[in-house]
C-alpha cells in the first residue's frame, strides 16, 4: 500500500506537537467548571471554581482549566490573578484558543489595550475560527467601541456555534438592543428562556429590552426573577432600582439604593449601579459622584458607559466626558 504524506503547514505541525494526552477524569472536571461557569450566578462560579481546581489536581499539566480560573476571576474585577492563570495556560500550550480569548478580553477590559485585544482574540480565532466564546467575546469588545454591525455578526456567529448557550443566547439580545433591534432583541432572549428558563442572566437581559421600550412593569419583573435566580445581586439590583426610578416609583429606588450602599465597599461594582440609580431619579450630582467612586475602585463595566443608555441625563456633564475619557485610557 502506497504511504499518502500530506503536507502540513508550520502552524499545523505545531498544533499536533502540542496534543497531549488529558487525565479523563480532569477533562470531566473541566467540563463540569465551564457548565457552572456559564450560569453566570455567584454559586455557580464558585462550583465552577471547585472543579477547575480539581481538574488541576487531578492534571496539573493540563492547560485548560487555568483559563476556567482565570475567566473567574475576571468575571471577579481580580485582574492580577486572572493574569497569572492565563499565563500558566500559555506557558502550558501557547496554542491554546481559549488561554488567547482570556488575555484578549483581559487586555481590553482591565488594560484598555485595545489593539492588544483585537489581535490576541483574532489570534484565538485563527487557531479555532469555531470557538463560539471567542466570536462572543469579541462581540463585547467590539459593542464596547461601537462597532455595532460588527458586532452583531460576531454575535450571531457565537449563536449559530452555540445555540445552547444562555450566556451567548443572552448576550446575541443584548446586542440587538444595542442596535436598536429590541423586537428581535425580545424574541431571542425568549427563545433563550424557552432553552433555559431558570437563566439569570436572560432575564437580566430581558429586563432591559423591555425598560428601553419603555415596559416598566415587564423590565421589573425580569429583574426580579434574574435576583431570585441568583444574578450578580449589585448589578441586577441597580438595574431594579433604575426601573422604579424611571417608573416614577421613589420609594422603592431609594430603597434599592440602601441595599447597594450596604453592599459597598465590599462589592465595588455596588458604587456603578448606585450612579445609575441616582441617574435615574435625575440626581445629577450624587450619580457623578458614585461613578467617581466606580473609577477609585477600578470597576471594570466602567468601559462600557460611552455607549450606556442609563447615563443620558449626565452625558452632556465634562465631568462625564473626563470620567469616560479616563476609563478608556491605557492602564
């Protein structure tokens, strides 16, 4: 029989020297990590954190579970940390897509190195052009500098790679409705709860499609059931709060806004819903002053107040335009 020789490229020959024989029982353990990891809720990071940290034990030559850790951590403003896990990936398997999407979206969101990150998320995607977290991602990224029809069709590509996910089923009817798409914006995070009702996050998602069609009482009730699911308990809540104050409910956004300031410092994303509570009760003032606050703490969603649409009260402020100047500007 004739031996066939194919040709492989100098990257191809690189990937097959780095394949390596994986511990099953750690691969399992990784995998369990990503499932919890990818509910978005307080309790499932630290179940995702418990089985990254077992898959290590059980390989700790294994790559990538320390991406698992480090996708953690920043999900947890610890950029530091996150930092040294991805380099432990790295230094593991340099090849490795998901080690280049954890440094990309570290390098733009606690860094503002934006070139940085466009080139090590097209990195990651050249290694794998089906890596859906990598297109969704960089759908963040590029929403992140207006890049809106871009964008969209990152997102798009994340779903059509992952149509299971709720965290990119979420994230696809974020960015319709940063398009100015609500109606399609509803219909996909429906057709995400359909999949996963009980997703904390599309119902965060929901809430704000429905408070930017002005539906207060529906935006209300999504952000209710996103807290009772277990989501980010600061940044639903300031959501809830900026609902009620939009509404013309007073009462109940004041109450929020004790919630959150019995939440902060220890939560330091709690001084960001604060501004956008006090945003929405039209107090200039005291939302300028809690954003300062955000940025004392290196709040990492700081990026993201350029295109927010819960700061238009205070967009015209130079004291916003300095805030948002210095948020965007390399660490």
């Amino acid at each position: 029989v004739e031996q066939i020789r194919i040709k492989l490229t100098p990257q191809e020959d690189a990937v097959l020297e780095n394949v390596k024989v994986v511990n099953p029982e750690a691969y399992e353990n990784y995998l369990k990590g990503r499932y919890f990891w990818n509910k978005r809720t307080a309790d499932g990071l630290k179940k995702a954190s418990y089985y990254f940290n077992r898959a290590i034990e059980g390989d700790p030559n294994y790559s990538l579970p320390y991406t698992g850790l480090a996708d953690i951590h920043q999900l947890s403003d610890h950029p530091q940390l996150a930092r040294e896990e991805v380099q432990k990936a790295l230094d593991l398997d340099d090849q490795l897509p998901e080690a280049h999407n954890s440094l990309a979206r570290l390098l733009y969101l606690f860094n503002r190195d934006w070139e940085g990150a466009d080139r090590e998320f097209k990195r990651a995607l050249e290694l794998d052009h089906n890596y859906a977290p990598a297109h969704h991602w960089y759908s963040m990224y590029l929403a992140v500098e207006g890049r809106k029809e871009q964008a969209l069709a990152e997102a798009q590509k994340a779903s059509e790679l992952d149509p299971l996910s709720p965290v990119v089923g979420a994230n696809l009817a974020k960015i319709l409705q940063e398009a100015g798409q609500n109606d399609k914006a509803i219909e996909q995070a429906k057709k995400t709860l359909d999949l996963e009702p009980d997703s904390a996050v599309t119902h965060a998602v929901l809430g704000v499609v429905y408070q930017d069609k002005r539906m207060y009482a529906e935006a209300i009730t999504e952000y209710k059931r996103a807290l009772q699911l277990g989501g980010p308990p600061g940044e639903v809540r300031g959501l809830l709060g900026y609902a009620y104050a939009v509404s013309g409910n007073r009462t109940d956004a004041e109450k929020i806004i004790a919630e959150l300031k019995a939440l902060w410092p220890r939560h330091t994303h709690a001084a960001l819903d604060l501004a956008v509570v006090f945003s929405g009760l039209g107090n200039k003032e005291n939302a300028l002053y809690w954003l300062e606050k955000a940025q004392e703490m290196h709040v990492s969603d700081l990026i993201g107040i350029r295109q927010d649409s819960h700061f238009v009260e205070v967009r015209s402020d130079p004291r916003f335009q300095a805030l948002v100047q210095r948020a965007d500007a390399p660490k």
